[in-house]
C-alpha cells in the first residue's frame, strides 16, 4: 500500500474523542481530568474580526487546514528520509509515516533538546538548512494569515526556525513561554506552531494552560528583578543561574497548574492533523504532551517565530539553527 494511502486511513479513522484522554508530561503522574480542557479551533472561513478577538482573549489561536494536508506531509517524508540512517524508523515503514521502532532506546533518539550522538547531530544541522525545509517555511498560505491576523503590512521569520521530533516514550517540552528564550528582542512576536503530520491529545502535541499570558508577564517581571545584578548578556540569557538548567520552568505540568498556577487554570489539549496551524502569544505558558502515541508515530513540528517587519527582534535568533548555537 502507497505512503500516501496509509496516511489517508490514518487520518479518516480518528474520530474526534468524546472526553480528554489522560494527559502527561516529563514528570508527574498525569494531570487531573478536572483540570483539563479541550481547545477551541477555528476554519479559515472564520471572519477576520472574529479571529483576531479570540487570539487577543486566548492567547492562541487554532487553525484548522491552513497549510494544504500533502504539502505539510512532504515535508514529513522529506525529514524522516533524512534521519532514517540513524535507525529511528521501524523496518518497512514509510518515512512519510513516520513510525518509530520500538526495538530503540527513545532517549537515544531525540532530537532537540537531546544528546544523540555526533553523526545524528549533524544531520539535524543539516536538515535544518536544506532548500525543502526553507521553501516550507515561506509557504504563502501561512505567510498570508501572519499578515492578516496582526495587521501587518510585512513580515519577518527568524532564521533559527526549529523541527522538534519527539519519540514515543522519549522527553517532551517542559513547561515554558517563549519570551524567555526571546528576551533580547523589544517588540511582541507571534509563535506558530506547525504540527507536521497528524498529533493526537496523547501524541506529543502542545498543551496550553488556559489564560495564562498574565501568569507569564509575572513570572518574567519577578525574573527580571531578580536578574538585577546579572550582566546584560546573562540577563536574556535563558539558561543563565537564575533558570533550569534547561530553561524551562517545570517538567511536571500538574505540578506546575496546582502550585504556581494556584490550581485556577486548566491544561488546553487539541487532536491536531496535518495542515493546522496553532498561533500562540509570547507569554503564553505552554507544554508538550508525553507521546503515547498508540500507532508509534513520531511527533513532529516545526517552531516557527514572527516579528513585523522593522521591528526591535532578537537579533540572536536571525541564523539558522545549529545544535551548537548556544541558544
């Protein structure tokens, strides 16, 4: 059976859950089903008034079907034949699939955030810098709704956009907003995050804790008081003595939604397919889900962060991704 045909059976037999799924993350047991919730998606029908409302009240915005479906899954195929020397793949699967081989240490496998071993780092440097992946990301569709959704006449992507795979039963992303890593920048980005290929709840997709841009600003004001006595470059530093050693804020998501979310807010998971886009703002507090994926598929997305054109950016970030950049 054709890659493509695979796909297609995939995708037509996920049936919307009717209740949430358990959700996880690195640490912790799981969260609590009364502090989980679903999000709420839009089409790309949806009016331009209506849209921009809900990302400014929600702090994201979920977009269903905005990049074309086999577009989002060639680029899918086109990462997995490249790391397909390392032996992540199972035998006698597609690489447009792909389904991770179980027979592997997980761990072994990661990929950003990770320490594979130095031929696995090279072909992530590299798969980073290839003509598909930098064509993939200048896609109009999504270039398109950038511009219209804030109201700018053009746009600026930074280089170091970021493909994140996640193998099931490996470490996902800790709980985080992206302003810490974007410190050095004055102006308000907009993250997108592409889900490439389909991601149920339990797949390693992202899970936003609901209305918590406000908790964020917070959280980095009272950073920003502590790094008083830092010097400039370790104070938008998000690794410096003040953070995890890893930048993140937490690893345990329940955790971190009872104790310093005060148990108000609840988890926001989604059953994302190929071709959505979720918008999200700079700090909105957000995670990924463990994958627990039932058809062993790897979670694979792509980090995308915009500014407007002429604006203050974090300069760190106009190159492209390298394990090695310190960033």
């Amino acid at each position: 059976m054709a890659s493509c045909d695979v796909q297609t059976l995939l995708h037509d037999s996920i049936i919307h859950p009717p209740k949430l799924p358990t959700l996880r993350s690195n640490q912790g047991s799981h969260v609590e089903a009364a502090s989980t919730g679903w999000m709420q998606s839009v089409t790309t029908d949806t009016p331009w008034e209506q849209m921009n409302a809900r990302y400014e009240r929600d702090g994201y915005l979920w977009v269903k079907n905005l990049i074309p479906r086999e577009d989002v899954l060639d680029m899918r195929e086109h990462y997995f034949q490249q790391l397909s020397p390392t032996g992540i793949l199972l035998p006698s699967t597609s690489p447009r699939d792909g389904i991770f081989d179980p027979a592997n240490d997980p761990l072994a496998h990661q990929g950003l955030g990770g320490a594979p071993d130095p031929a696995t780092l090279a072909l992530l440097d590299t798969a980073h810098a290839t003509p598909a992946y930098r064509r993939f990301l200048t896609h109009p569709a999504l270039r398109a709704f950038v511009r219209h959704l804030m109201r700018w006449r053009a746009e600026v992507l930074v280089d170091r956009a970021m493909l994140r795979h996640n193998c099931p039963g490996g470490r996902s992303t800790g709980v985080h907003y992206d302003k810490l890593f974007l410190r050095a920048g004055d102006a308000e980005f907009l993250t997108a995050w592409v889900p490439i290929g389909d991601c149920r709840p339990t797949g390693g997709g992202l899970m936003y804790l609901e209305g918590s841009g406000e908790l964020g600003e917070e959280m980095e004001a009272e950073f920003g008081r502590d790094a008083e006595g830092l010097s400039p470059g370790e104070r938008v530093d998000a690794f410096n003595r003040l953070m995890m050693e890893d930048g993140f804020l937490s690893h345990d998501a329940e955790e971190f939604g009872r104790v310093r979310a005060g148990g108000k807010l609840r988890w926001l998971v989604g059953d994302y397919e190929a071709g959505d886009v979720v918008f999200h703002k700079p700090y909105m507090i957000h995670a990924a889900t463990k994958n627990e994926d039932e058809l062993g598929r790897i979670r694979l997305a792509s980090d995308l962060r915009f500014y407007e054109e002429g604006a203050a950016l974090d300069q760190r970030w106009m190159k492209v991704w390298r394990h090695d950049d310190g960033l």
